[in-house]
C-alpha cells in the first residue's frame, strides 16, 4: 500500500471514529484520575511506576513460606505442577549477563535463567499473585519477595534490602540482563532470523513413560502443560493429554456460606467434592472426623496454622488472616461433605 493510500485510510478511520462518537454523545463520562491510577499499575523496564518501598531476604522468606511455597516449594524448586523459579545459573552467567545454558540446552529452564529485565518481576508478582488472591500483597511484600527469589537464585545476599532506590543495581547483576536483543529477524523485517535447526531422528531413546497423579476427570483440564512450557531437557511436570471439549455445565446455586467463603479464599482449586486433586476431597476429610465431637475447633486451627503430613506431601498454606467465623463456617460446611 502506498503513502498516500496509508493516508486517505487514516483519515477514513478518524472520520468513522467521529461519527460514531456524534451519535452517542452524552453516553458515559470521563474516568477519574483515581479510576486510571486503580488500573495503572504496571512496572516499566525503566523502572516508572515503581512504588516507594522496600523489602528484606528474610522478610520475603517470611511471606513466601506463607503465600507462595505450597505451589513454588520452599527454595522455589517448584511441584509437579509447576516449573521450577530457581536453577540453570552460574557465577560466570552473573558476570556476563548471558545465561550459558539457555544455548547449550540440556536442562529445564526457570524463571531466574530467562529473567532480563527485574521489573518484570516485580510487576508479574505485585499484579498476579498470590494466584488465589491477586493485588493483596503490599508493596513492601512485593519488595520483599523478590528480592527472596534473587537470594535463591545467588544473585543477592541473605542480608540485602531490595528497595526503589537500588533497582537499577540489582539488575545489573541479573544472570540474563544482556539476553534481549532487537539485533535479530523477528524485530527488523529486512534481517535474518537468528533461529536455525537441523532435524535429527537418528539414535533416539526410548519413548519415555508418563504419568499423572491428577485424577482422570481432572487431567488435560488446562491442556498440555509440557507443550505449552516449550521445555528442553528432563522435566519434572507431568504431561496431560488435552480433555476433549465438553458442554459447560450450569453454575450451581449457592446456598451455604461455607461453600462461597472456601471458593472465594481458593479451597476449592485444592480441594474437589469427592476425588483427590492436589490436596484430599472434601469427602475424604468429612468421612475421616465423622463422629468427632472436637473435629470442627481442631479444623479451624489447623486451616489457620497450615501445615502438611496428614495427606501428603503438599504443603497446606495458612490462612490467618481470615475471620474466626468464616473460618467455622467453611469448617462447618466441609465437615458435611458426602
């Protein structure tokens, strides 16, 4: 298309855009700044929009132990639902800004070994976690568990205080600071891809099994993880095959206040009806306190505290900040489960 057809297309779509705003005029109102800055919370490469504040290791050790470690594992070594933030780094990758491994290949990758730019990473958790209940850690949170994750990863020390004010140091540190280049196909059209593959079928091994623990109705419910991870090298999360599409079924009226407070505080993406998921079914739990006079003040504690060991290996993480009586109630509703 030429310069002058660019043009006259332009001027078309302004004309359209005008019309359109004259016949529905007096519709709506402008957004108030407070309106906009609810919505403007993102975190620029150059650091613009970071909010004052800051955050120690061992106070981010504090907050993940209790928001992010039942799904991010302790060191960040991850589950077997999710990959992995840590690992893949090496002193020299820290000294270059390049991590070595992301060529070479042979291992999967974490969050540490792609990381270029750390705002990313602050923004990523300041807007979306923790998953069950985005936006509700503070800033001085956000600090803290960053720069957490930077200890774990060696690019911090156990005693560093992440804070606005030394953003830009710490990202000069970063393993993969120097990993983003607009220097490659995909950004100037007139260069050359910088990707190249030679196909290889020759002395492969054998097909490796794979299993699940996932129940039947539960696997492929959110597709083929391994493909959408695009991983290299050994992987610790299970393939699912993708469920075939399934007429969504009517939501369910809810009746018990129980019920709505464990699927508004996030129990119920652990915790299914009758079959085991990633924590034990609600009916499980029911039919093992069944008859227990003290099992309601026992379970309410126990919601409160957290833990792990009584069904497995997954931690439980601890809800303390919730009210005694919702607490009783979703406590109450559980323990009638069938």
């Amino acid at each position: 298309m030429s310069r002058w057809n660019k043009a006259l297309c332009a001027m078309a779509l302004v004309l359209a855009a005008n019309q359109a705003w004259a016949q529905h005029s007096g519709i709506g109102r402008a957004a108030t700044p407070a309106e906009i800055a609810a919505w403007d919370t993102d975190v620029r490469g150059d650091f613009k929009g970071l909010p004052p504040g800051s955050g120690s290791v061992s106070h981010g050790e504090v907050v993940w132990e209790a928001k992010c470690a039942s799904c991010h594992g302790s060191f960040g070594e991850s589950n077997q639902f999710f990959p992995p933030l840590i690992g893949g780094v090496t002193a020299e990758d820290i000294r270059t800004g390049r991590v070595a491994g992301l060529a070479k290949g042979g291992e999967q990758r974490s969050t540490v070994m792609k990381l270029s730019k750390i705002s990313t990473l602050w923004d990523y958790i300041n807007r979306a976690m923790p998953w069950q209940a985005p936006k509700t850690l503070t800033a001085d949170e956000v600090y803290a568990l960053t720069a957490y994750i930077l200890h774990q990863g060696n690019i911090v020390p156990g005693s560093f205080v992440l804070s606005d004010k030394n953003m830009a140091e710490v990202q000069a540190r970063l393993p993969n600071r120097n990993g983003m280049t607009r220097k490659h196909g995909l950004w100037e059209t007139r260069g050359k891809p910088d990707v190249k593959a030679v196909a290889c079928m020759r002395n492969c091994g054998p097909e490796p099994r794979i299993t699940s623990q996932l129940p039947d109705h539960a696997a492929g419910s959110h597709g083929d993880l391994v493909e959408q991870y695009r991983l290299f090298g050994p992987v610790r999360m299970a393939a699912l095959p993708v469920a075939s599409a399934v007429p969504a079924a009517a939501p369910a009226v809810v009746s018990d206040p129980g019920r709505s407070l464990a699927d508004k505080n996030g129990c119920l993406a652990c915790h299914a009806p009758k079959q085991r998921t990633i924590g034990p079914a609600l009916a499980e739990i029911a039919s093992k306190y069944r008859g227990d006079s003290g099992a309601e003040s026992r379970l309410v504690a126990k919601v409160r505290a957290g833990g792990q060991g009584v069904w497995g290996t997954t931690p439980m993480p601890p809800f303390q900040n919730l009210q005694e009586q919702d607490l009783r109630a979703m406590v109450q509703w559980i323990l009638k489960a069938e």
